[in-house]
C-alpha cells in the first residue's frame, strides 16, 4: 500500500524550507502521481502565504508539473477564524485554487478580543490542561459551520491544538465530502474516536504536512495508525488511488 498523492505541503511562500519544485520532486521519486502546496493561510500572524504571491506560486505549480510530469495543485491550509466557523478565505481568493485545507492554528489574527481570548487563549491552556465538554461543543460547532460555509476538501490535523467532538466533526464531514486527514506525523484522536470513524465510514487522506522536502511523503505516524486500528483500504482516498476533491474530480 502506498499513497498516490501528498495533498498538504508548505514551501517558503509560508514557513516551509523547500521550492515547490524541490517538493514536487521528492514526490515523483517516491513514485507519487499528485502533490498540493499548501501553505498557512492568509490571516496567520507569523507565516502566513501573501495574497500577492497566489499568481506565481500558480506559475511555478505549472513549470513543476512540466518537469515532472505530476499533478501539481495549488492550495491553502486556511486558519478557522472564530467559533462561528468563518476562515480566511474569501470567494475569490478560493476561485484561485485547486484545493482548500482547513485547520485550527494558534496566532492568527483577529480584531476581536473575546475571540483571540477564547478561540485561541483559552484552547491553548484547554488543550495543555483538558478541555471541558462544553468548550469541545463550541469547538465541533465551528468546524461544523466551517463545513456549511466553505467548500472544504480536508480538514487538517483535527483535534491537533483545539479539542473537539472528533466524531461528530467527521460525521458531519462525511456527509459533506469532506475528508478527515491522518497527519503524516500528529494524530490526536482517541482509540475509541477511530474505531467510531472507521464504523462511520468517514473518509479520510493521508498527507505528510512536510515543512521540508525529505518529508513529503513521509506518513509514518498515518501507516502505523492504519495498521494498528486495520482501517479499511477504502476509506483511506489516497491509498493506491488518486482521490476526487471538490474542484478536482
Ligand atoms: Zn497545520
Ligand atoms: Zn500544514
């Protein structure tokens, strides 16, 4: 078993160490047909991708894909921004790119005071300390709106930072066509939150989340998890197969 694609990389256009080419590379060495980059979100306080580089960042997705015969698309990780579900991304920012990662990140910008306290304070401490049932309810309910609000292809890292109702997250996810991602080197979700998901029929992706190119493709954390909770080959899109996504199919 082995993955066909790796849909969430980052490259120096956010805090990635390696050009879209050197990425893309790696990715056809280990045999791969797909890559995405990804880099943070337009709103992230210290590295996020620039709107203004969204145009070049396509050239070099092109010049890659030339060289290397691979689908190479163009993506954002995009930060959650409140309980309310809203993300960083407008409609034409989206029209712009082929796929569309979301994730809960620490130190994104926001106006709001109540928001940077809770959202983002308040999970850091909950997340060290536990998180209550009732800040988990809030946390599901913004990814769950997040889901109603924007095409979403893969949720990043779930549970990874901010604690959530994980099943019901994937639940709703499913039945949005959105995958749930097994991250390449964090997977927070309880044994009994996977058995649950494998149950659910939630679907999910594998992706390195490389932050440098000898990374991409690495998915050890992922392949040990599938191994161990023996999920099904079918509900992983990525394994031996190249996936649809929302623009891509
Ligand atoms: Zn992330
Ligand atoms: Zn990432």
């Amino acid at each position: 078993m082995r993955i066909l694609g790796d849909y969430h990389t980052h490259t120096p256009y956010s805090h990635g160490k390696n050009t879209i080419l050197e990425n893309t590379s790696v990715a056809q060495q280990k045999g791969m047909k797909q890559i995405a980059i990804t880099d943070h979100g337009f709103d992230h306080s210290l590295y996020a991708v620039e709107r203004k580089n969204i145009d070049t960042m396509r050239k070099e997705c092109d010049e890659a894909s030339k060289k290397t015969g691979l689908d190479v698309f163009l993506g954002v990780e995009a930060n959650l921004l409140d309980e309310n579900g809203n993300v960083d991304i407008t409609k034409e920012e989206y029209d712009k790119l082929d796929i569309l990662i979301v994730g809960w990140h620490n130190f994104v910008k926001t106006k709001s005071f109540k928001t940077k306290f809770s959202f983002f304070f308040m999970n850091y401490i909950f997340n060290i300390f536990g998180t209550p049932v009732w800040k988990r309810k809030k946390n599901t309910k913004a990814y769950i709106e997040a889901i109603k609000k924007y095409p979403i292809d893969i949720i990043s890292h779930l549970n990874y930072g901010m604690k959530t109702n994980a099943i019901e997250v994937a639940k709703f996810a499913r039945d949005h066509g959105t995958l749930i991602e097994l991250n390449g080197k964090r997977i927070k979700f309880s044994k009994k939150e996977i058995k649950e998901m494998i149950k659910e029929r939630v679907k999910f992706i594998i992706n390195s989340d490389a932050h440098k190119k000898e990374n991409v493709g690495k998915n050890d954390v992922a392949f040990n998890l599938i191994a161990k909770y023996n999920i099904p080959k079918e509900l992983v899109v990525n394994l031996d197969s190249v996936p649809k996504f929302k623009k891509i199919n």
